[in-house]
C-alpha cells in the first residue's frame, strides 16, 4: 500500500519572479471580471500579447465561475492558470475550492515543476483553506499497473503574509489525513480486507503517540462481538477491530470514534442488484475517516483523549454467511433480530459503540457510509447529522461548517425506535422502508450509553463521487469527515 507523499508546499511573501506556473484568481460577473495577478506577472503584459488578461482571458472563453479553470499564455514561458472565484468576497470555503480545481488542473501538465499559488490567503482561514485545497485537488489516484509512471514532484509556493508557519503546518497534517482516508477508499477491496486494513492503520500510526490494538477472529469470538462474526463471517478473510488510542498528558476531555469499515459490501445473502454494488469498496469510508483523523490528532498534539474504533469486515455470500432472521448477540449482550444482511454497518457499529460507550467518554462520534436513504435525503455532497442532543448536533454542524465541510441535520424521531421492535430478540435491526437513515441511526442509539453524548455522522451521501470533480473533491474517494472530525476534537480542548 503506497504512503501519501505530499508535493513541497512552503509558505512565500511574495511571488517569486522564475516559476513554471502561477495560480491566479478571477473574480467578478461576466461582463466586469478582474485578474488578481502578481505584480511581475502583470508588468508588460499588454505589451507581449496586445491585450490585457482579461481580454486574453475572455477570448479563451474564461468565466469568473467559483472553481471554473482557464490556462492562459503567461509572459516568460510561464502558464498563468486561472480560477474563478465567484462575485462574493473570498471565503474559506471559495478559496479551498478555487485551489483545488487548480492545483487538479496543474497536475496534468507537462514540464511543470514549480507552482506559484496566488489566491487570496491574507488571513489564517484562508491560508489554511488554499493550502489545504492545493494538497487536496494535487491527489490523483495512481492506476495499478505493471508500469507504474515516474510522476515528476511538484513545488508549490503559496504567497501570503501571514508569518505563522504553525497554519502551514497544521493545513499539511489535516490534508494529509484527508488523502489517507481516500487512498484507502480508492483501493480495490481484493487488495483492502479487514486484516490488510488493519495493518495498513498499524502502520500508519507507527510513531505516533497512539497505542493500536487488532482484535482478530479469535479475539471477536471470545469478546463477544456478534455483530463482527455475523457480519464477516460469510468472507474468508475474516473481521477485525482496531482500537486506536491517544491519551495525551493533561487532555481537557475524552472522545470516542467508531467507523464502519465494510471492506466491500455485496448485500450478503440479500445480495444488492450489479450498479449498487459496484462501489461499495467504499463502504469502509467511515473507519477510514476515523483512523486518519485520528493520526492527525496525535501529530496535531491536540489535547484531547482520543479512543478510536475500526470496525472492518467483507460481507459476502456464503454458507458461513449471516441471514435475515438470525439473533445475534451483540458486544455487551443485547441481542438483535437480523432485519436483512445488507443492513450489516450498523451491526459492527453496535458492537463498536458498546464497547466504545465502556471507555467512558464525554462523547462518541460514529461515521458511516450507512444508508441508501440519507443519500436520497441529501444528495451526493452533504453528509447527515444525527443527535438525540441538540447541544451535540450544534458542536458537530459547528465543527463541520469550521472545517469547511458541508453537513445538516436530521431527525430521530420516536417513532423510528418503534420501527425497531421485535417478537424475538431485544430489538430488529431494521424495518420499513420511510426514513430508513432515521431508523438506523436510532438502533446505533441503543447501544451507546445512555448517560454519554453521542452523534452519527451518515457520510453515504458524500464518501465516494461518482460525478466528476468538483473544487477540492477528487471522483473517487473523497475523505470527507475527517476534517470535520479534527475539528470536534479541537473544539473539545479546554
Ligand atoms: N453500504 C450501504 C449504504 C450505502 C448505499 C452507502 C449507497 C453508500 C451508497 C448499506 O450497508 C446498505 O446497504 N444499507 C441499506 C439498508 C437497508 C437494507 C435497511 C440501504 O440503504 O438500502
Ligand atoms: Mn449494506
Ligand atoms: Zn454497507
């Protein structure tokens, strides 16, 4: 599994005059656009080509559009890449987009090796959202291959005055783990199984202050996690559970993650139709999310105790398979009527937020790509909130909307545990087919300990683009909430 190597990123004053390509932003309507151009790129511009950059700009059919990328002739031999950024005033979220589409953009490009980044990024929320979209939307997916291709390193340097190296810093280690998370998405699920998953997170946090334990089948059985077994056990390549822990001196609280981490989903027994299963390698999204956030807390040093969960099993048919109608016994004793096969991330995630809810903490947090219906509730960018606390909601939209990252809110409702009654265990895992993510989200409900805090984070609707990119978002997997996550954590500290 190949580590994420970020290209070099340094912070300039101003841009430097030799570079290969400079990054610039267009702003405005169509009718009144302006290029924010360095200075030396700007000088003797109109004398070179006979008329403005804008006038260029316009001729190669450029529109200030939020994250619409137009390469215009630059003087020297230099390329001149322009983003649009829309009429309003620039934002961090404006900015990270901008740069992303960009930095894309340059990838593709040949003899290219030094970027000049020159999008407005005078003020640490917008230094950190250009630096992060530029790692962000550098990210390509490499094929495998027999040949694979030398891809020469790109320099970017980003032009800001804002001194403070920790924002650059901080901005790497986030995108950093962003891109972990998607490689790991991205992988084909012969190559990414539970016990390659968990070696590939054992070695991810070597180094790290963090203590990571690898429950395996062995460890599953005696433990008690039914919801592992049953779900994993029609794969050969049987479940595991990863706990990850960061217990920094003086933390100011304690959080606990769970991620599902459904190395591939096929439905099981109730197997899913071709189309939907064709990405369901993704369906460990949220295991992905939470291990590499929490990498990038342990080396953000953020004072908070981090107790982190991976939940990874392969659903698959077989005649060791789980069915519809088994009870299972989940970690902790609660037993649970098996609705359907295909409803298997909330069955791992019990077994996690059981045994999650024992560390005592002051908050769990799970992330899955769990249902179908969130997706159709909230498209394909915005991932759903679940809290039965609206102190907790607030924290997390909080978080998410700090991180740059779209989320709402939706509801549980009474009536969705009702929907979870059964005549033969303690509850059914699923039911009915109206507001199934309501639904699901309160059967995790049950397995969280009452007196702690707990939200779910249903990133079906947002962990893998099956459009085309869009700003920062890569097709493919796309690590969303691991920014979000970073930020509760931070918004924990004392
Ligand atoms: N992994 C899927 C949910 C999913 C769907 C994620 C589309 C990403 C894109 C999940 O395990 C699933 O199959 N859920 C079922 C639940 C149902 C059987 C209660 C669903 O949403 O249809
Ligand atoms: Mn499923
Ligand atoms: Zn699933």
């Amino acid at each position: 599994m190949n580590p994420i190597t970020l290209p070099a990123l340094t912070r300039v004053k101003a841009a430097p005059a030799k570079t290969d390509v400079v990054i610039a932003a267009l702003t405005g309507d169509t009718d009144s656009t302006v290029a924010h151009v360095p200075a030396s790129v700007g000088k003797g511009y109109e004398r070179k080509f006979g008329q403005s950059i804008e006038e260029m700009a316009a001729t190669l059919g450029a529109k200030p559009k939020l994250g619409q990328v137009t390469v215009v002739p630059g003087l020297n031999r230099q390329r001149l890449v322009l983003v649009g950024l829309g009429s309003a005033d620039p934002s961090p979220r404006s900015v990270r987009k901008a740069a992303g589409a960009a930095a894309r953009a340059v990838v593709g490009m040949k003899e290219v090796r030094t970027v000049t980044v020159a999008l407005p990024a005078d003020e640490p929320e917008l230094l950190r959202a250009v630096v992060e979209g530029t790692l962000l939307g550098h990210y390509a997916y490499a094929p495998v291959t027999a040949e694979p291709e030398d891809q020469p390193a790109l320099d970017f340097s980003v032009v800001s005055t804002v001194a403070d190296k920790e924002i650059v810093e901080q901005a790497r280690i986030v995108a950093q783990a962003q891109l972990v998370a998607r490689e790991w998405v991205n992988l084909p699920p012969n190559l990414l199984y539970p016990e390659s998953f968990a070696g590939a997170a054992e070695d991810l946090l070597k180094g790290r202050k963090v203590k990571v334990e690898v429950l395996d089948e062995g460890d599953l059985v005696s433990g008690g996690f039914g919801g592992h077994m049953a779900v994993g056990g029609g794969s050969s390549q049987l479940p595991r559970l990863v706990r990850m822990s960061y217990a920094p001196p003086r933390a100011s609280a304690h959080l606990v993650l769970v991620g599902k981490g459904i190395t591939f989903d096929s439905g099981g027994l109730n197997l899913k139709p071709g189309e939907s299963m064709s990405t369901m390698r993704s369906d460990m999204a949220g295991a992905a999310a939470v291990i590499a956030a929490t990498n990038a807390i342990a080396e953000l040093g953020l004072k908070v105790r981090v107790t982190a969960y991976g939940c990874l099993a392969e659903n698959l048919p077989s005649d060791t398979a789980f069915r519809p109608s088994d009870v299972l016994t989940i970690y902790g004793g609660k037993t649970v009527e098996n609705y359907n096969t295909d409803a298997e991330g909330r069955l791992v995630l019990a077994d996690g937020l059981a045994r999650g809810s024992e560390d005592q903490p002051d908050l769990i947090v799970d992330v899955a790509t769990l249902t179908g219906a969130a997706m159709v509730a909230l498209g394909t960018q915005i991932f759903g909130v679940f809290s039965d606390s609206d102190e907790v909601a607030e924290r997390v939209l909080g978080a998410a909307e700090s991180a740059g990252e779209e989320a709402w809110r939706l509801p549980m409702g009474e009536w969705s545990a009702k929907a979870l009654e059964s005549k033969v265990a303690d509850l059914k895992s699923g039911g009915g087919r109206w507001g199934g993510a309501s639904i699901a989200a309160s059967f995790l409900r049950s397995f969280v300990d009452e007196k702690i805090d707990w939200a779910h984070l249903d990133i079906a609707p947002a962990g893998f683009n099956e459009g085309s990119a869009d700003g920062e978002i890569p097709v493919g997997g796309t690590g969303v909430a691991v920014r979000t996550l970073v930020e509760i954590a931070r918004s924990m500290q004392a």
